[in-house]
C-alpha cells in the first residue's frame, strides 16, 4: 500500500523474536499515518478523506514498532482496517505526549474497533512494559493514561486502541512501566513539534487547585474535568493509514 500524500506518517513495527533476558528492536512492519492539522475545530460535515476540512501543507510524521507481539498485532489489525482513518488526536500535552485512538463515535473523530479484534496477551506480561520513553518520538500503547470511557473499558470484549507518541525534548519517565512501547518516529518528528504546537485547553491555576480539591474528597466529576485537560482546540486529524513493504526485518540504530 502506497501513501497519495507528502503528509505521511512512517511507523514501523515489530514483532518480538528472540530471549526474553534481551530487548529486541527489530523492525519488521512499516506503518504509515497520514495526518492533517485543521485550521479550526472538528467539523460537524467532516467525512472521512475530505481534504477541504484540512490545512493546505500538512506535515508528515513516522514511527517504529517492536518488542511486543500482542501490542503489534493489535496495532496492525487497526491500521490495516482503517479503523483510525478520519479519527482525531483527543490529548496533546507539550514537552511530553500527542495521543490518539480514542474509541466512540467516528462522526465525532473517534475510533470504531472492528469485529474479531486480536486479544493482546502483552497486558499481561511483565516484559512488555521494559523499554522506557527515552526520546522523542517514542510510540507506546497508552495503557495507564487510556481515557476511554470507563463503561467502555469495562465491557468484556473491550480493546484498547489508543496510542501516544512522545515529544520530547526530554524523556517521560512518568510514562515507563506502565505503557507499552512498540514503536519509534522514523521520520516527521517536526510534525510531531507541530502537532504538540497546537492550542489546548488549559485551565487556570485555580481551577487546578479546586479540581484537586474535589479529587480529595471523592467528587467524581473531577476526573471528568481533568480527561479535558490537554485537549486540542483545532482538530489534528488521521487522513488515511496503512502498511507499507520493506525489503527486509532491520534492527533499529536510533
């Protein structure tokens, strides 16, 4: 599959093979994400592969997978579906992470999973969660900083599809042993500069203070206000997305 756009998003990703006392970052996949920054909001009478509701020149972006088995297949199966064509990032936090692949509506830029999704086995092994979010471009499966609707996950055939790339300039500790890292930028860091460049809402330092005041005392509306926290204010979306050839498995330098 070929991209029809400069704005492309190259992943690459792998499948462990190998000792499980090493870590092995052998690419065998490459993924591409196409994606677009909107000059203003999620439009209501956006379709899918409509061009007018994007900015004339958006830049590419590239990842790398690796490590995890179940995380990859997950991961391709969505890419290859078209699941997160259309979608929307829902969270872009500055020096730290964009994300993307939240589920819901697909009229609202959300993801919709398709049937007979692959069970991810790497939720439940320790090893999964070794690499760290050393640099920028890092692409993990965002496990604890999922914000998936809690009746959503909760739901027994539930899959997480939801996806984060740090931004550096530094690393994100925060993020180790507790997400699920398959992937590199190989190329478009810049987009990813630009896509953490865009507008988000930010409260005020007050209402931080109060929102950690009602977290205290058991208010269960702070952590619908705090999911708002970082949400962009001009829509960054995933035109298209597919799997591109290589030549050969190759072992990641970076």
């Amino acid at each position: 599959m070929q991209a029809n756009s400069d704005c492309v998003l190259y992943l690459a990703a792998g499948r462990r093979a190998g000792a499980e006392e090493q870590d092995d970052l052998t690419i065998t996949d490459v993924v591409y994400l196409d994606v677009g920054l909107c000059p203003e909001g999620l439009r209501q009478d956006r379709r899918s592969g409509d061009k007018s509701a994007l900015c004339e020149e958006p830049s590419p972006l590239g990842l790398f997978g690796r490590q995890a088995p179940g995380t990859t297949a997950t991961f391709l199966a969505l890419v290859r579906s078209g699941a997160y064509n259309g979608t929307t990032f829902s969270k872009v936090l500055p020096g730290r992470w964009i994300q993307a692949g939240r589920q819901g509506s697909p009229r609202m830029g959300a993801v919709a999973l398709p049937p007979d999704m692959p069970c991810n086995d790497d939720l439940l092994a320790a090893r999964s969660f070794r690499l760290r979010h050393s640099s920028p471009g890092t692409v993990s499966l965002a496990v604890a900083e999922n914000d998936d609707d809690a009746r959503l996950k909760s739901g027994r055939n539930y899959h997480n599809a939801e996806f984060l790339v740090t931004t550096g300039p530094g690393p994100v500790p925060a993020l180790d042993g507790e997400n699920i890292v398959m992937g590199r930028v190989l190329e478009g860091l810049g987009t990813v500069a630009q896509v953490a460049a865009v507008p988000t809402f930010q409260p005020n330092e007050r209402v931080q203070a109060l929102n950690q005041v009602a977290s205290l005392i058991g208010d269960g509306r702070a952590a619908k206000v705090r999911a708002k926290y970082g949400q962009p204010l001009r829509a960054v979306v995933i035109r298209d997305s597919g799997v591109l050839p290589i030549r050969e498995p190759f072992v990641w330098q970076g």
